[in-house]
C-alpha cells in the first residue's frame, strides 16, 4: 500500500543518456556526472553509488530531526557509509544495502535509538522497507 503526498517538497529532475555507460544531469546543473558499470574501469559514478550517498544524507537529515525530537545533538563527526550491492536472485536482479552509521561519544542506547527512530523516517528507508534487505550496523 502506497501513502500518496499532501505537498510536495521537493521534485529532483534529472536526464539520464546512454544508461549505466552514460551520463546524469539535473535540470539545474548542479548534477553532472559521468556513469559506469559497477567494477568497470569506467570514468563514472554507477547508479549504486548515487543511490547509497542519497541515502546516506538523507539518513542523516533523518537522525538529526531524531536527535532534536529526543533532547539531544548529534556529534559534528556524524557519518554514515552505505554499502550498497547489486546481485542475482534467481534470473533477476536485486539490491542489498547496509548502513554503517558512526556517532562518535555517544551513548550506544541513545545512538541505537536515534538510528532505528531515523530508519522509520528517512524517506529512502521508507521507499525501501520490504523490498531490499537492509542491515543497520552502528559503528
């Protein structure tokens, strides 16, 4: 069951040529990247490294508006790194994901906390809960 948008936000344009041997470009030009193949000695981004850095920030947007709602702050050092795999299942293919969030000094309970409050807003987490496997590590 899909939840339809009241308001819109936000719309990210892009125009996409040439698939994974491409290239990405948003309407405003504040994207322009080259795109290659997963393990390719391409010169380009692949749409599984694009996909695990958006993640990532809006992961992190997410714990912040946590951290606000629970009484506390993030360390500046915050960081998440997405690891994000591109296999087969049977003939077709599938993603995986793990996230590896890093708050540096701070409790682990109320670290813990904050990611799973954050995995149930992010966006990104919402658009992928049921259908990827997505391990959360706190490191």
């Amino acid at each position: 069951m899909t939840t339809a948008i009241d308001t819109v936000l936000y719309t990210g344009r892009t125009h996409v040529t040439g698939g994974r041997d491409g290239a990405a470009r948003s309407d405003d030009g504040k994207l322009d990247v080259r795109l290659s193949p997963p393990g390719s000695a391409g010169p380009g981004a692949n749409p599984e490294q694009l996909f695990a850095a958006g993640w990532s920030a809006c992961f992190i947007g997410a714990m912040g508006l946590a951290a606000r709602a629970q009484g506390v702050t993030l360390p500046a050092a915050v960081a998440v790194d997405a690891e994000v795999d591109l296999g087969k299942s049977g003939e077709g293919y599938q993603l995986q994901a793990r996230l590896n969030v890093s708050l540096p000094g701070m409790p682990a309970d109320v670290a813990r906390a904050l990611v799973e409050a954050a995995h149930q807003t992010c966006p990104y987490s919402k658009a992928t809960r049921g259908n990827i496997g997505v391990t959360l590590n706190l490191i």
